[in-house]
C-alpha cells in the first residue's frame, strides 16, 4: 500500500469487531467508517469469537498494481481480499485486509444501476466473506458464498446484489 496520500480513520471498535479504515483515494463519496464497520459486523455476525480486519479504500492505480502483483489481471478490480495466515498465534483475531477500489465501484454501480450504499455494502461483505474463508473460485463454494451475501445483505435491508435489473436500496 502506497503511503503517500493515506489517511487513517480511528479504529472503529465494539467489544466484537475492531476496524481499522485507510483512505488512500481522491474519488468521493467513499463509506464513512461507521458504515464499514456495520457492514462488516454484519457479515461476521455468525462468529463467536472477536475479529480485528483492516479495510483500504485505494484509487485505480493501486488496485491495479495489487490486482497485477497478486492476481496477475492487468486491469483493477473492486475488491481484494487478502487473509492473514502464519500470525495467528500472536493475533488470532486479525483476519487480514480487504482493499476496495473506490473509483471502480462507482462506475460499477452506475453501470449496474445499482445504488451507491448498496453495492459498497455488498462489495465489503464480499471481501469480508472471503477473509473467513469463502472462495467462490471453489467448485460448490460459489453459490454458497453468493447466498450468505444474500441473507446478510437481506438483513441489513438491501436488495439481492445479483439482480441488476432496477436501482436497488
């Protein structure tokens, strides 16, 4: 992650989910923390244990460079997912980082006719989902994985994500 340009957010902290919010983008508007936070507990409501993520809000360039460094795509992408493995006997907490592009999720939205907290929220569970270890690159895990967004998604009162046919909440 470049350091030039990023601006920490205090840990958003409840007794079940710490945060930690980078903004490292120019493009407006992006989440507020208080809104990434209930996203993200949401989607790990089902644990029982306390969970500590970091979630970075970057600009094309850097999306395109992580996607190109750890994914080997030479385009960004709206969310990576990058879960912590090797540190879980000194932070078993820590699930590990989630970077979402802020300048491709809002054209997505916008293509997607999808509304703007909608397809952040679900953006941010995805990512989320894939830290407690959802692949929908697994055979089967796909449409696992795509029905947890739904509940979730459901519950904190948005629309499917998969239908794209109308603005959606």
């Amino acid at each position: 992650m470049k350091a030039a340009g990023i601006r920490n957010r205090p840990h958003a902290i409840d007794s079940y989910v710490e945060l930690d919010v980078q903004y490292a983008t120019q493009c407006k508007p992006v989440p507020s923390p208080a809104q990434l936070h209930a996203w993200v507990r949401a989607a790990v409501a089902s644990r029982r244990d306390r969970v500590s993520l970091t979630i970075s809000i970057v600009d094309e360039e850097e999306a395109f460079e992580l996607n190109r460094r750890w994914r080997n795509a030479e385009k960004a992408t709206n969310v990576l997912a990058f879960p912590c493995s090797g540190l879980e006997a000194i932070m078993p907490a820590f699930l590990g980082d989630v970077v979402l592009c802020a300048p491709v999720v809002a054209r997505e939205a916008a293509a997607q006719h999808k509304r703007w907290g909608a397809h952040w929220a679900h953006l941010v569970i995805h990512g989320t989902l894939h830290l407690l270890g959802f692949d929908h690159a697994v055979p089967g895990q796909a449409t696992e994985m795509e029905q947890v967004e739904r509940a979730v998604l459901q519950r904190l009162g948005y629309s499917d994500p998969y239908l794209v046919s109308t603005l959606q909440k």
